[in-house]
C-alpha cells in the first residue's frame, strides 16, 4: 500500500511537472505576450513602449529561468528602471519583493494576477470558495437521484420502468450544459418566471433556491444520466450474480434482496464512477459559470485565459490538475477498499 | 409585417424539409424491408431505439446533404426589417418567410440551423475519425507491447485527460496561436497517423497478398499525401477543398481532446484480446507484432469501437459546440450550432426564438447517436 502510494504520488508530480510546463510554453507564446502587454499598458502604445513593459517586468528573460522563478527554485527578480537602474517591485498591487527572493509555487506564493489586480492567492481562494459551495449542492442533487435512478431501472431489466428511465438518461448525457442551460432558462426564468436566470447574486453570499436552482440543475443533469446508466449496468450485474439467485431460492421478498443484498454490492461501480467525474463536471461548471454569470472557478479560469493572466491561468491549471489526479488516486483506494476481493499492490 | 400562423409555420417546415423526409424514408423503408440480410444492422433498425436512434442522426445527416436546397435565405445574409423577428414573419423583399423568426443581425434562424448541420457533421465525423486512428495506432502497441512502451504512452495519454478541457481549448484555439508553427506541427503528427497506420496495415499483410497490398499501399500513400497537402498546409494540389488555419485549429483540438479516451478504450481491449487462442496461434506461427495488432487483433476489437465511435461522434459535437459556446476557433458570424447558442443566449430574457432552435438541433443530434450506440450495443450483445 506504501509503495503504491509513493509510487502515485511521484506520477502526481511528475504529470503536475509536465502539464505547467506545457501550461507556462503556451502561455509565454509572443503573441500572448503581446496581448498582456496590450492589456497592461495606456491605449495606443507603440511596439516599443509594449517591449519596454515586457522587458521591464521580466517576461523577456530566459524561458526556463521564468518557469524556475514560478516554481520558486530561482530568485524572483524585481522591475528595474533601465534609465536608473533603481529596482521597484514589479506589480505594486500585489506587493511583490523588492529584492530578488526565492518566492513561488514551492514556497506557497502563487503569483500576482494581472487582470484581477491582486494576489493569485486571494482571487482564487474566493473563487473556489464559490466553486465549491455550487459543487456540494450539484453532487447533493446528482448523487441520489442518479442512484436511484439507476438501481430501479437495474432491478427490473427489460422492464417498462428500466426502458423509460434508461431513455431518460441517454437524453441527458445528451444534453450538454450550454443547450440544458439554454432550454431550463427560456421555461423557467422566461416563461415560467419561477427561476432567476443569472446567479451573480448568488456570489455575494445571497444564496437563495431562486438564483441557484437552475446553475446546480443545469451541471448536474448532464452527469446525472452517465451515473444512472453505470449504476444500471453494475445493478443488472450482480441482479444476476449466483447469491441473488439463492437468495430468491431462499423465499426471500424482492424488497429484501434488492436492499440486503444487491445495493451494497452495486454501489461499488458508481463510486469509481463518480469519482472520475470531477473533472469531466469541470468543464460543466466553467460553462454554466460563465452563463449564469456566478463568479467562480470557471468564470476567473476563462477571465484569465481571455486575458492572458499567466500566473492565475498556471494556478487553475494546477488546481484543476491536482482534482483530476486527487479523485483518480481517491477512486483507485476506495475501490480497493469498498471491494475486498480487490487488493492494492 | 405580416405573419403566417403557427400552423403555416409547422406546415411550411415540414415541406421545406420535403427533401429529408424523402430520403429518410427511403433509407429505412429500404432498411427495414431487408432487415432480415441486413445482419447486425438489420436488429438494429428493427428495435426501437436504434430505429429513433437512425432516424435523428438520418434526419440530420441528410439536412447537412440537402441543406442549401432547404434554406430559403442565406445563412449570413442579413435583411435589416427581419431584426428579432417573431417566428412566421415574411419578408417584405422576397415575400418568403422566416419560419424560425430572425436573431440579432437579422439573419433567418431556420436557414442558419440547417446551414450549421453541414458544418458540425462535416467537421465532428471527421475530428473523431482523426481521434480514432491516433488512439488505435498508439493504442495498440501499449496493450500489445506493454512495459516501456505503456508506461510512456499511458502517461502522455493521463497528460492529455488531466488538462481541463477549457483551458486546452483557450490555449489552442486563440486566434493568437495561427501565428505560430504550433498548429500545424500537431496537425502534422496527428494526420501522420492515419497514413501510418494504412501503411503499416498494408505492409503487415503483404506477405498474404503481395500484388493486392502493394496497390492498397501505394493507393494509401498517395491520398495521404493529399490529406496531406491538403489540410496541413492548405494547399490542395487540386484545388477542390480549402481547410483554413482555425478550422485545421479546431480539427487538432477536438481530436486531441478526444484522443486519450479512444486511446484507454483500445489499450483495454488489446490487453484482453491479446490473451486470446487465435492470437497465440498467430504468434506460434511467428508473425510480425504489427501483423497479430492490425489483422488479428483489431478486427475482433471492432464492436466496441464502432459503439465507441458512435458515442465519440456525439461527445465530439458537444466538444464542437463549446467551442462556438465560447467564442473559440469558429467566426462569429458561423451559423454553426454553438455559435448561434452563444449569440442568441446573451438576449435569452427578450428574445427566445433564435436560442431554442440550435439547441434542439444539438440536443437531437447527439441524443440520435446515444440512441443508436445504445442500439447497437444492445444487439451485439443479443448474439
């Protein structure tokens, strides 16, 4: 168990390694460069005065020098006036050094983000905040309606109850967020008026059923049918495992099967399932954010890419990297552990 | 302005679309005549799923095909009274109507829906056969070969499904990137696939059929060598097809972010099939590893994959559509349906007509290839 551990631990890395490298090439890119440099200085710059801001802050030093400093194994270096030489701290908002410190990733120090005008720090931890309050009510809508779901449409196989519920679960795994977004809004906030079809409210901590509804319900359905269909396929397994059998042999009322002795087993699919999911709903909510304009995760992910905001873009990247390798080791453990026939080595 | 009624509207769609209806049921009464020689097919279009299933991705294939002959107006064209017009509304010029109303430019919703068909199922069949024989030609070797090989490989294949989709997305397909070689290096290695994979397919099997496959290899070669020109460099020898640089932009996003999945779902089925008596016999007769991958073990891998496909086609359309959703790759005038989402949801409290059209249309489309996956598997597994 240790050294499987270690050993995905050290795959962790190496993948969180590789993936903001790649993240810190494609971000450093001239033409990126050139529109922070756009975004950052007075309208009507010349090509000389945009040079001079880049050479300024630092982003013409050597390629792996810059990544060193994100990573903090080299010292960060401040601005410097050419003219003077006198060193002033490079982004005044985010009270960056004024003499070169070793001062990144490794030492908790995200960076400063250009677009928001403040510390990577403090605008993600609010917008994960955000993120993670719409996560919980997804996963608490989501999960049981999708078990349910799939253990009655998987205890009756080919009955009339499974085809209805299973074709109702292909339309929403067919149904991405941007077209349920679309459709839930024009019924419910248009014509129904029920529903408000923007969260921003929501972000300012008046979370209320009638801005947050259709945000959580939009994410969650279309997760929601994947889930039911593995749940499905898991329940009608072991519906016809050897044990079922003898337990109806037994004389034992359906209800009891279902609930003593299939469920338990068939939840063991559906939680790798669910697991894997996280990342997949990533995406969900970088639309859905974006839609109903809440301001999380996603909303400051595409703020950031559509501006170029290097350090907020390589921090998201290794947030999200981070879930996607956390619930793949999650999902690999508690498989193991929920099904003792499986053991780690 | 004048209106027609909601009656007329339903009436006159369904005859503009007269060329669909035609060919729909032609294809299935066809299909459904001969289900009995038609194999697995045949089971599929006689279940009722695979029958829905059919007749949405028909529905549209078919639109796609015949789509300039139903549009009644152009895609792009703007007429200046038809602003947010109401569905049914007529136009004063032509005397023809907006069946599906007008959007914010005053463009025909209806012509534009139909136009988006051709571009979605041109681009997204395409982006997944891409992925596919990335994902077979990689796949392959790290469920044949395993050690070394697997490791590398499944670690580029994780890399690649760790990145939020998003973020790949805004990073590849900024109008910025076009000026770099990034494009079209990708695009070179990702089209050297298919060829290779042909080629290797070819020559594995030569020895069987020496004169058959050098014809089939030098034929491989040759359209290659046009796919090519064609779409990594834009430069068709022969003029009939332009891929411009943000369209070949997409073609590379799309496929890489499909890739890694075809990849997992191939290197599983070899590692189980490579088990198998057949392929021990082949490798007892000392066969070349890419002779027992390509002709051996491919083939009998090919049931999932068509599922997969099918499914991968749908994912590859959302994956298209997010695209347009967020502005990326595609013009903003682009009819395609995820562009027109993103155009028509921003005044979604006003105006709701342009915005619910392509959505149905996306929501139909890949629920018709769910449905026929589901189809599909359900039947194969009956035998």
């Amino acid at each position: 168990m240790a050294s499987f551990l270690a050993r995905q631990l050290g795959v962790m890395l190496l993948t969180m390694l590789c993936l903001t490298l790649i993240v810190f090439y494609l971000v450093n890119l001239e033409p990126n460069l050139r529109k922070l440099a756009i975004s950052q200085t007075e309208m009507h710059a010349t090509s000389q005065e945009l040079e001079g801001w880049l050479v300024r802050n630092g982003y013409r030093r050597p390629f792996f020098a810059r990544y060193a400093t994100w990573l903090g194994i080299w010292p960060k270096q401040p601005a410097v006036d050419p003219a003077t030489g006198a060193a002033s701290p490079r982004f005044s908002y985010c009270d960056e050094p004024k003499a070169p410190t070793f001062s990144g990733v490794l030492q908790g120090d995200l960076g400063c983000s250009t677009k928001f005008r403040t510390k990577v720090a403090n605008k993600l931890g609010a917008a994960l905040e955000a993120t993670g309050l719409l996560m919980f009510w997804v996963m608490a809508l989501m999960i049981p309606v999708a078990l349910a779901v799939g253990v009655i449409s998987g205890m009756r196989e080919g009955s009339r109850t499974d085809r209805t519920l299973s074709v109702i679960s292909i339309a929403t795994t067919s149904t991405p967020e941007y077209v349920s977004g679309v459709v839930l809004t024009i019924v419910f906030a248009t014509w129904l008026g029920w529903l408000n079809g923007s969260a921003a409210s929501a972000t300012e901590g008046h979370l209320s059923f009638y801005n947050f509804t259709l945000p959580v319900v939009t994410v969650s359905i279309y997760g929601m049918g994947y889930v039911a269909r593995m749940t499905r396929a898991s329940m009608i397994e072991v519906m016809n495992a050897q044990y079922i059998r003898t337990a109806r042999l037994k004389g034992l009322s359906f209800a009891s099967i279902v609930l003593k002795h299939a469920l338990r087993n068939a939840l063991i699919a559906p939680f790798t399932v669910i697991m894997l999911l996280f990342p997949w709903l990533l995406t969900g909510v970088v639309i859905v954010e974006v839609m109903f304009r809440y301001q999380g995760f996603g909303q400051a992910l595409v703020d950031a890419a559509g501006n170029n905001d290097i350090d907020l873009l390589l921090a998201c990247s290794l947030v999200s990297v981070m879930l996607v390798l956390a619930t793949q080791l999650i999902s690999d453990i508690g498989y193991a552990w929920l099904n003792p026939r499986i053991r780690v080595h | 302005m004048q209106f027609l009624s909601a009656g007329q509207i339903v009436l006159q769609s369904f005859v503009r679309l007269m060329p669909v209806w035609a060919s729909l049921a032609i294809v299935l009464g066809l299909s459904l005549a001969f289900r009995k020689k038609l194999g697995l097919y045949g089971h599929v279009v006689q279940s009722p799923t695979g029958f829905v299933g059919l007749f949405l991705v028909g529905f549209w294939l078919f639109a796609a095909i015949f789509g300039r002959a139903i549009g009644l107006f152009d895609p792009l064209g703007q007429i200046a009274e038809m602003k947010d017009a109401l569905p049914g509304a007529i136009d004063p010029h032509s005397g023809l109507p907006y069946l599906f109303g007008g959007d914010k430019l005053a463009r025909d919703v209806f012509s534009r829906v139909i136009a988006g068909a051709r571009i979605v199922l041109i681009i997204a069949p395409l982006a997944t056969l891409l992925a596919l024989s990335v994902g077979i030609a990689l796949g392959l070797p790290a469920g044949y070969f395993g050690r070394r090989v697997d490791s590398v490989l499944s670690f580029l294949a994780n890399l690649v499904l760790a990145f939020p989709i998003i973020l790949l997305f805004y990073l590849l397909v900024s109008p910025g990137i076009l000026e770099t070689p990034i494009p079209c290096t990708l695009a070179a290695i990702f089209f050297a696939f298919p060829i290779a994979l042909f080629s290797v397919f070819f020559v594995a099997g030569y020895r069987a059929q020496p004169m058959k496959h050098a014809i089939r290899l030098a034929a491989t070669l040759l359209a290659g060598a046009w796919l090519f020109a064609t779409f990594v460099f834009d430069a068709d020898p022969f003029g009939l097809m332009r891929v411009s640089p943000s369209t070949l932009n997409i073609f590379i996003a799309v496929a890489l972010a499909s890739g890694p999945g075809i990849f997992r779902i191939v290197r599983s089925l070899t590692l189980d099939i490579k088990t198998r008596e057949y392929v021990l016999a082949a490798q007892t007769r000392g066969e070349s590893p890419w002779y027992i991958m390509l002709w051996e073990i491919l083939p009998n891998a090919r049931g999932p994959l068509i599922v997969d496909s099918c499914l991968r086609i749908g994912y590859t359309t959302i994956l298209l559509g997010a695209l347009g959703y967020f502005g990326l790759g595609m013009p903003p005038e682009s009819p395609d349906w995820g562009t027109m989402i993103k155009e028509s949801s921003r005044f979604m409290r006003i105006f709701v007509h342009p915005a619910l059209p392509p959505a149905l249309a996306m929501m139909s489309f890949v629920l018709g290839l769910n449905l026929l996956a589901d189809a599909i598997r359900e039947q194969s597994l009956r035998d």
